[in-house]
C-alpha cells in the first residue's frame, strides 16, 4: 500500500461511518469487515471480504430474531479479536458461531433473495475460519465443519 493509500483508508473509512449510521445492519456487516481489513500482510484483503460478506449475509438472511442476534454477537466478537489480533481466539470464535448456527438450522428461512441462508452463512463462516488460520500460517483443516473447536486461547 502506498503512503497516500494509508492516507486515504481511513478518512474513506470515517466517511462509510458516517454513511451507515441510519443502518444498523450495514454497521454490523462493516464493523466485521473493517475489523478483518486491520490484518497485516496480503490476506487482509481477502479476510476483510469475507468477513464483509458474512455480516451482509446475516443482516439480510430470514433467521428468527433471537437467533440472528446472538449470532450478531458472536460476530461483533469475532471482529473485536481480528481487530486486536488474537487471529487463533477469533478463529476459535468463529468456529464456536458456526456451531450456534448448526443448533439453530430451525430458524433460518428461505426468501427469494436467498433461498438458503442456512447454508450460505455456514459457507462463508468456513471462508472466513480458514482465511483466519492462513494468516496463522497453518494448513487448512481436511474437514469442514469441524467436530470440536480449536484448543482454547490465550
């Protein structure tokens, strides 16, 4: 990134915080990318998308209201560890949010706009779980979802 560019990122940042304060679901969804968007090296591109898409992809998903908030949670979480850069607790959390939506498949309903919002949020849960352990510089897992989370976090 060039100096200019570094610049840039965070007065487009403040102007996409102003822009989403009237819409709460646009601010989950940012606060998730832009905390993924504060890794280093050449993932961060690839995680903040990711982490982008998953937020819009819960804020719009037909899951019942309980449900869909304790997922924001989780997700606002997950953000928090990415942001501080507990990149193995955030992945730990992310597989923990993946077994709150697999326990809860009951309230996720189709629309027209996306038929399966169930499948979809566990896919880019799986997306975002395995960006996450790249960046640890670790292999990705044979399976997905896993059977367990990963080992406790420090």
């Amino acid at each position: 990134m060039t100096v200019s560019a570094a610049r840039r990122a965070p007065r487009a940042a403040r102007r996409a915080q102003r822009a989403t304060r009237s819409a709460p679901a646009l601010r989950v969804a940012m606060s998730v990318g832009r905390a993924a968007a504060c890794v280093v090296g050449q993932h961060a591109g690839l995680s903040s998308t990711a982490a982008t898409a998953l937020g819009k992809t819960v804020e719009s998903a037909n899951i019942a209201r309980p449900v869909k908030e304790v997922l924001r949670a989780c997700l606002i979480t997950s953000a928090a560890l990415l942001n501080t850069g507990h990149y193995a607790c955030a992945a730990r959390n992310v597989v923990i949010c993946d077994q709150l939506v697999a326990k809860s498949a009951g309230s996720f309903g189709s629309s027209a706009d996306n038929p399966n919002p169930f499948g979809d949020v566990r896919g880019r849960l799986g997306n975002l779980f395995f960006t996450i352990k790249s960046i640890l510089g670790n292999s990705p897992n044979s399976t997905w979802p896993l059977t367990s989370p990963p080992p406790a976090c420090r």
